[in-house]
C-alpha cells in the first residue's frame, strides 16, 4: 500500500527533501532519520514507488514505527494518521 508521504510531512511541518535535491536520489523523499546516533543527517528515505522507508545508514524501518518516531506520536496513531494519507 502507498501513502502520499509528501502531503503528511507538509501537514505535519516536518523538514524533507524532495527527488532533485543533493541528498536525495530520484523517486525517493528524504528526511532526517530519528533512529540513527550521532548525525541523523538526510539519511532516511521513502521510495516513492515502493512505498517503504530506508536509511542509507541503519537500513530499513517498518512504516508505522517510522512515522511515529517522525511525527514525534505514539505508534499506535499513525494508523489513523495514515489513513488520511492512503493514495486510492
């Protein structure tokens, strides 16, 4: 299943890059990762056409742990949250 991740983190205010910027490759959106130590960094990545989030450094984290962790809620809201954001 695939989420308009773009829309989520605009409503949400949180800090991204778009495909085209230096730290992120085409179809991917990338964001700071919460679950790396020391430099979080643009590390972390939704891919667009997968549907999944990945770090270039700690590897991949399942989707609701991540959007919670990025939102800063507990996990169990993000399936409400993402709900709103499911691409039909």
């Amino acid at each position: 299943m695939n989420f308009d991740i773009l829309q989520l983190l605009r409503d949400y205010n949180v800090e991204h890059c778009a495909s085209g910027h230096k730290h992120v490759q085409a179809g991917w959106i990338g964001v700071r990762c919460p679950f790396c130590t020391g430099n979080p960094g643009w590390h972390l990545g939704w891919n667009i056409s997968g549907g999944f989030w990945h770090c270039w450094r700690c590897g991949w984290h399942p989707l609701h742990a991540t959007v919670a962790a990025i939102l800063s809620v507990p996990e169990r809201a993000t399936t409400h949250i993402l709900a709103n954001y499911k691409l039909r």
